[in-house]
C-alpha cells in the first residue's frame, strides 16, 4: 500500500513542485486549492491525483479538505501544510488591519485549522509526519515584512510545540524555511531586485521550488524518521 500525502496551497509554486515530487516517489497526492481551479485540476489530472478547493483560513473548509482529502485517498500518512499569502514591501504603519488579518488567516490559523482536524487520524494511527512552510523572515524578520514575518514565526513556534506534544503517537512535525525563491509570490520583485537577492545569496542565485520540495519530502519520508520539531532553512546560505 502506498503513501497519501495532503498537501495545501499545492496549485502553483513550492506546492505543486512537492506534489509533481511526491507523486514521482509513489505517494498518493491530494492537492489543495482556494482560488486556482484551473492549475489544480490540470496537475491533479497529470498525476492521478485528487484535487480539492477549500479556504484553509476557514475551520469548517479545512475540516472538510481534510475529510475528502481522506475519503479519496484513504488515512493520511503525512500533511504537508503550504498554503501561504504576502502583502506587497510596506512599512507597518501602512499596513491595514484586514490586510494584517488577511496574512495571520492564512498564514498560520490556515496551519492550525487544517491540522486541528488531520491529527486526530494520525493519533489514532500512531504514525505520520507533518512538515510545515515558514521562511526565512519567520527565522529573522524582514524589514518591511512585518506581517509575514510575524505570521511565519508563529508557524515555527507552533512546529516545535507540536513536536513535544505528537512524538509520544509517533508523529513526526518539521518545518522547512525557504529562503528568496522563484515564485509568484515574489512576483512583485523586479527582475533586478531579484538579480540582486541572488547575488546577496552564498550560493549566488535564488532559489527553485523543486529544491524545497525535496526538502519537504525528505521531512515528510522514512529518511528523517528520527528527525522531530526541527527548522530546515532552504535558503542558498543566506542565514548562517
């Protein structure tokens, strides 16, 4: 029988790249969406995979992904929680309330929502492995990021916590931090802004999404099953 991974926000980006990935090492893949039906179906369709629309944001849509996601694939062996938003550069001062809303929703209640309702089956399994995505501003906070760096901290605070209160069931929880990578969410970057992010980097370069997906997957796997509540920046270098 092989694996079942759910993995949100898996439309575009790091997501699809983890689940193209994880559909290559045999894994059953259940792909999240909210607003890109188009690219989810097609991907799905592409790795005989299930895609499901759900706002993560919202308790009773992340309850329900979780119970489809179930219901097509069987009981989950991992979740892998991506789902993510940015605003544009701004100072804080000109951040808005909904906006600082709309990061914190999705961000990180996103995570608490979707995994509030996924580890009651992994308990009663006593296995799986959870992986979540933060950044490198949830490690260091970035200048004119305030939001997002705030709201990725919170997911590796709620990674660690989560890792002393599921190892008793066996369950493994890491998160993965990925550094400046080649996104739509960074499609607000100028091609010299990101020229200059590269040359910033140790390794001279941004990121690709199929290098954090290998991340995620190793987290996710067999191959860190003594690996627990540990942060993996994916970042070319750019914290050391």
């Amino acid at each position: 029988m092989g694996s079942r991974v759910l993995i949100t926000g898996a439309s575009r980006g790091i997501g699809a790249a983890t689940a193209r990935l994880f559909a290559r090492e045999g894994w059953d893949v259940a792909i999240n969406y909210n607003r890109s039906r188009d690219e989810a179906m097609e991907l799905a369709a592409g790795l005989s995979g299930v895609s499901i629309q759900a706002d993560v944001s919202d308790p009773e849509q992340a309850e329900r992904l979780v119970r489809e996601a179930e219901e097509a694939l069987g009981p989950l062996d991992a979740v892998v929680c991506n789902a993510g938003v940015a605003l544009p550069q701004q100072l804080l001062t000109d951040t808005t309330a909904d906006q600082w809303r709309r990061v914190m929703s999705v961000d990180l209640d996103g995570v608490f929502h979707t995994l509030q309702a996924a580890i009651p089956g992994l308990v009663r399994r006593k296995a799986g492995a959870i992986v979540t995505v933060s950044s490198m501003w949830g490690v260091t906070g970035g200048s004119c990021e305030v939001p997002y760096s705030a709201a990725k901290a919170g997911v590796i605070g709620l990674t660690r916590a989560l890792a002393k209160e599921l190892g008793p069931s066996h369950i493994r929880v890491n998160c993965v931090a990925p550094g400046v990578v080649d996104t739509g969410m960074n499609g607000h970057l100028t091609r010299w802004e990101l020229a200059a992010l590269g040359e910033e980097t140790p390794l001279c370069r941004i990121g690709r999404p199929e290098e954090i997906a290998q991340a995620i997957l190793f987290l996710a796997s067999e191959r860190a099953s003594y690996i627990t509540g540990q942060v993996l920046r994916v970042d070319g270098g750019m914290i050391i």
